[in-house]
C-alpha cells in the first residue's frame, strides 16, 4: 500500500516538513491587501429608509421611478439581513441595524413593531435579554447611543425606526409618526413599512414608498446620504435584500465584511451611518461601506442585482434537494459496491474490479460536488427558466469530468482520482484567488442568506480542497519519473502553497482547516519518503499545527480592526472574554448538524463499504491506501476543530471513495 521505504530523501524530507511550516508562516507575515479605507472625515446629513421585504425584482422606473433614479444615480448592492432566527422579522431587522450585531426579537414569531411610550420603547428590556441570549454579542442601542455620545441628534419615523434610534436604555427622544418636510437632525431613520406578499397591496406599498424617497430626494440638502434598504425579510420569499446609496459616485457598493461587489450585510448599515456622522463605528461586526464606480447604465445595475436575487433564490431552493439526491446516489453506489464485494467473497473473487458500469457511476457520483461550482461558469440564472438551466449546466459538468476520469483510469490505476482531485484543486483554489464568486451562492459554497460567511473556504467547499490538495500530493509523491526526493519536494510545494491559500486571512480565512490539512498532508510526506511514524514524530507535527493554527489567527488579528476576518475577531473576542459563548455556541451548531439525513447517509453508507471492504480483503492500490488515511486524518480533524456536523468527514469521503474503486484492488492483495 505504500511506496518502498528509501533511505536518502528522509533527511531531505524532515526538513522538507519544516520548511512547510516556517514557509507558511513567511507566506502568512508578508503583505496583505488591506480594506478599503473609510468614506470621507467630514460627517455628512443621512438619511435610510427601511422597507422590510424590499427586494431588487421589485424596483422598476414604471413603479418606482423615483427609487430607480436613485439608484441608477448611486451605488447598488444586495443586502443580507440574517438575525438570530432563519428569517429576519421586521424587528430582527430594526435590532440589527441598532445594534450593529445580529440581534432580534425573543421568538421566531414575526411581531410589528411597537411605537415608543413617552419616549421610552416598551418591553426594551426584552430585547436587550434577548440579544444577550443570542451569543452574537450584540447591544441594541448601540447606534442611538453612539451618535448621542458624539453629539448627534437622531430622528426616527415609524416604529421600526425607533427600534434602531433608540440609545442603550430604549429611550428616543425625537420621534414622530409622519416623514418631516425638512429633517431636524442630521441623522434620519424611517420606517417605511414592511412591503405586504399579495400583489396589489405590494405593489400599493411601493407608491407609497416611492413617493417616500421622492419628497426625500427633493427635501434634503445636498451632499446628503440617502439610504433605502429592505431591513428585514418581511414574509417575501425572495431574498437577499435590496439597498441603494445615493451617490455619487454610481457603481455597487461593497464592504470589508463581505469583500463582494455588489454584496454587503445589514450590520454593515449601522457602522456607514456611525462613520458618515462622524460617530465611532468600531466593535462591531459590520464595516464601513464603499462604493466601486463603475460606467454600467442603471438599469443593466439593477437587473444585474436583480439576477443575483434570482441566483440566490434558485440555489436556495434546490440545494437541499440537490443534496438530498447525490446522498442517494452515494449510498446506492456504496450498497451496490457492498454487494458485489459479499457475492465475489462467497465466490472466490474478492480481489477482482468492480464491474465497468459501477465504476462510471461512482466516478460520475463523485464528480457532482465540483460539477455544481463549475456550473456558476455559466449565467445560467438570467434564463427564463433558471432551475433547469442550473440542471443542464450541472449535467454537462459531470459529465465532461466523469468522462476524462475514466479516460485517464485506463491509462493510470489512480488516473480518474487524479482528475476529480485536480479539477476540483484548480477550480476551488482559482475561484478563491480570484474573489470565491464561483463559491458564491452555490449549492456547496457560500449562502448570503444565511450569511455566515462570503468569501474564503466553507466547511464543504474546505474539505472537497482539501482531499483534492492531498491525492494531487499523493500522485506526486508516488511518480516515479524524477527523483524521490524530487518527487517529494514537489508534494511538500503544494502542501505549502496549498495550506497557505487555505489559511491566508485574505483569501481562504479558514481557521479550521489548516490543522487538518497539514496533518493529512505529512502524513502523506512521510509515506512518499518512507518515514517512519513515531510518537515523538506525531507530537511534534501537532504541536506545529497548532502554533500554525494560532499564527494565523494572531497575524489577523493584528491587522487594522476594519480589516480583520473571522479569525481574527475571534481571538479579539478571546481578549474580551467572550469565547466561551462562542465555543459554546459553535458545539451546539456542530451537535445539532450531526442529525442531518444526508450527512448521516453518506457517512453512515462510507464506513460499511470500508468495513465490508477491509473484511473482504479488497485493498486499493499504492498511494491510495495512504491517501485515504490521510483523508480520515482530514476528515476527523475537521470535524473536531469545525462547527459544521458531519459536514467535512461526508465530504471527504464522498469524492474519494468512489474514484478509489475505480483503481481496482491492489494487485498483491
């Protein structure tokens, strides 16, 4: 199952594994880009209109004329507006744009919002407790007070509006019920109503919310921010949000948190308003928004938006049921793969291959996953019939993979998982460098409705990489043309590399994957070069691992506040003394995520096809054998240091299991 042991390269390869480490860490040291920097000094008048429901299909210049100059004058985004609970309630929403964190009401249920009582919100208190129980660590009050402590006066219009005017102890000194003619603060929030789902009335609601940002429009003095956003989901289905800024200059907006044009998160409204108003806007989870002018007409803006909503939802819609097939699939292959591996048993064939047609099924199987990012090559959402142009594109991408696996299995035993493992290295790692659009809204990627993360590697999009990084690295360390120590060098370059992009706070910002990858990779090293594992070997490889992990999240965090991801604010919320409500929210995240039927069939259907295989006798081919502990390696690791379930041992499992029964059994088995 492993290559001879060779003497020579073992020097050579223990510095080798070294040189990864510190290379990394020189890799990780070196410049970064940083985040735009913010809008100008000088505080500015804002307005933002709230209209929770507000969404980019439902702004057009024969209904809201007014809403469509603005933005086809100004800057453009989708707007993701996820609180505590799957849908943001118009309250959620209000809260969040308060508070600067997630925040929303203590239950699910959608309640309107109530108006203040002598100047004082009722049931605050409720509110605040339940932003505290939420774990996100947000404050609701946050915005009213920070601009009350700068000098600031806020008027709020409408309930909703007072929710995020209020200060920390839910009092709202200026409100009224109807939009003033001339504001009396600098700083104006409005709650324009969250936008009704039947037809008409919507479409009553958007008048009435056009003519809103008319007299706005017409009222403010110039060089006003002029804000209107969908600060909620409201019960519309369609989502992300829309938000437009006035401008100038035109183009789409965008945010460090997010770090994609034409995509930035509610939280991120409450620091543009702080900042504008020359408030502080730091602490909180959302950044200053930027705008990225652009020569596009408006209405091409818009319908661009418009698409990505489309996209968004379409995705949405058919993930589950795209994850729900390919566990069916898999298990299938694998009950089908168990068969014939029992009958041969009972006949005396065990170490034959697997029938041809099995063999094609499980590699076109494994090629689904990749096959979905692929897919985003194509704009296939701007069809009129979306879900089935994403099904076509995805067919034609399992097909075309599947096709030059089995190409390459009859020329090399391991030729089909090297090509699964390549493509989906060079698409996955390209897509990362290049800004994770592919990974954007995606089936496997990034959701910006549940907006947990936008660029960088997911949990599934990590382990799909990662057990590609490591069957590239295997077929390198087994190629016999050059030299072993050649051969081994050029695996160790592509952990380094590979690890680097993985954990680099400006492009993959994984904090959990580097520790697996890097344990399953030297493991794979060590292999190729014929090392023997000892206990003092292994404790020094995790040792490095972890000063590795917590390198990355230090170098992070030592970036300008505004600058930082995840990794980073993660050890600022160590500082202050808030890791245990992470920790333990994410232990909860990860228990509850073991219960998923799909993960659970995958996993479940891979470990009987491993046992059954290894009870049979059936054993793949050299470095396949080694691959596949390095997987497992990879596939505990992250599941232990993740938060994500079953979701990385699944998928590492999936892609590789079937492209390895396409190499047939090892021959001496």
């Amino acid at each position: 199952m492993c290559p001879e042991p060779i003497r020579r390269p073992r020097r050579a390869v223990v510095g080798a594994l070294v040189a990864t480490l510190c290379a990394v860490l020189g890799l990780l040291l070196g410049p970064v880009p940083t985040a735009s920097a913010a809008t100008g000094a000088d505080p500015v008048p804002v307005v933002l209109v709230g209209a929770p429901g507000l969404a980019w299909s439902d702004i057009d210049e024969a209904r809201t004329p007014w809403l469509s100059r603005v933005a086809a004058e100004g800057a453009v985004a989708s707007l993701t507006v996820r609180g505590p609970h799957s849908r943001a309630c118009a309250v959620d929403g209000w809260l969040t744009l308060s508070a600067g964190r997630r925040a929303g009401g203590p239950t699910a249920t959608c309640e309107p919002p109530a108006a203040p009582e002598s100047g004082v919100l009722p049931g605050w208190a409720t509110y605040r407790q339940a932003a505290r129980d939420a774990s996100y660590g947000a404050v609701p009050g946050t915005l009213g007070q920070r601009l009350a402590d700068a000098g600031t006066c806020v008027q709020a219009v409408g309930p909703g509006a007072a929710l995020a005017a209020a200060d920390e102890d839910g009092a709202v000194p200026d409100y009224s019920t109807d939009v003033p003619a001339t504001p009396s603060c600098p700083v104006l929030l409005v709650d324009a109503g969250t936008l009704p789902v039947d037809p008409p009335a919507r479409d009553a609601a958007l008048r009435r919310l056009d003519a809103v940002v008319e007299g706005l429009v017409r009222s403010t003095a110039p060089g006003t921010r002029l804000v209107v956003a969908g600060v909620g989901d409201g019960e519309s289905p369609v989502r992300p949000r829309a938000v437009v800024v006035s401008g100038p200059p035109a183009g789409v907006l965008t945010s460090p948190s997010t770090r994609q044009p034409g995509l930035v998160q509610l939280q991120d409204l409450t620091a543009s308003v702080l900042e504008w108003s020359g408030a502080d806007a730091s602490g909180l989870t959302g950044r200053v928004v930027t705008a990225e002018a652009d020569d596009v007409p408006g209405q091409e803006r818009v319908a661009a938006r418009d698409g990505f909503e489309v996209r968004a939802a379409t995705l949405r819609e058919v993930s589950p049921q795209v994850t729900g097939w390919l566990a069916a699939a898999f298990a299938l292959w694998c009950a089908a793969a168990v068969g014939v591996l029992l009958v041969r048993r009972r006949r005396g064939g065990g170490d034959a291959p697997l029938p041809a047609w099995l063999v094609a099924a499980g590699v076109a199987v494994a090629t689904v996953p990749v096959a979905t990012f692929v897919a985003n090559l194509v704009p296939w959402w701007s069809t009129g019939r979306p879900r089935l142009a994403f099904a076509g594109a995805l067919a034609v991408g399992v097909v075309l993979v599947t096709a030059v696996g089995l190409a390459a299995g009859r020329r090399h035993r391991l030729g089909a998982a090297l090509v699964v493992g390549a493509v989906t290295l060079v698409v996955l790692g390209g897509d990362v460098l290049a800004g994770s659009r592919l990974q954007l809204s995606s089936v496997f990627g990034q959701n910006p409705t549940v907006g947990g993360r936008f660029y960088g590697f997911g949990n599934t999009s990590f382990a799909l990489y990662g057990v590609a990084v490591l069957t590239v690295m295997a077929a390198l360390g087994a190629w016999a043309r050059p030299r072993r120590r050649v051969a081994v060098g050029l695996a160790a370059l592509l952990l380094l590399l590979a690890t680097a992009l993985e954990g680099h706070p400006s492009y993959g910002a994984d904090f959990g994957g580097p520790p697996g990858l890097v344990l399953g990779g030297l493991l794979v090293l060590a292999a190729a070069a014929g090392l023997r594992l000892t206990v003092v070997r292994v404790l020094v490889a995790g040792v490095a691992v972890v000063v590795l992990t917590l390198a990355l999240a230090v170098l992070d965090w030592l970036r300008p506040a505004a600058a930082r991801t995840h990794l980073g604010e993660f050890v600022q919320t160590v500082i202050d003394g808030g890791a245990d409500e992470v920790v333990g929210r994410k232990l909860a995240q990860n228990l509850t995520n073991l219960g998923s039927p799909p993960l659970l069939t995958i996993s479940l259907a891979a470990l009987v096809l491993l046992l059954v295989a290894w009870r049979t006798g059936w054993r793949v081919p050299a470095p396949g054998g080694v691959l596949l502990r390095a997987a497992v390696v990879l596939g505990v690791v992250g599941f232990a240091v993740n938060d994500s379930g079953l979701v990385v041992p699944a998928f590492v499992l999936l892609p590789l299991l079937p492209v390895l029964a396409a190499a047939g059994p090892r021959r001496d088995a």
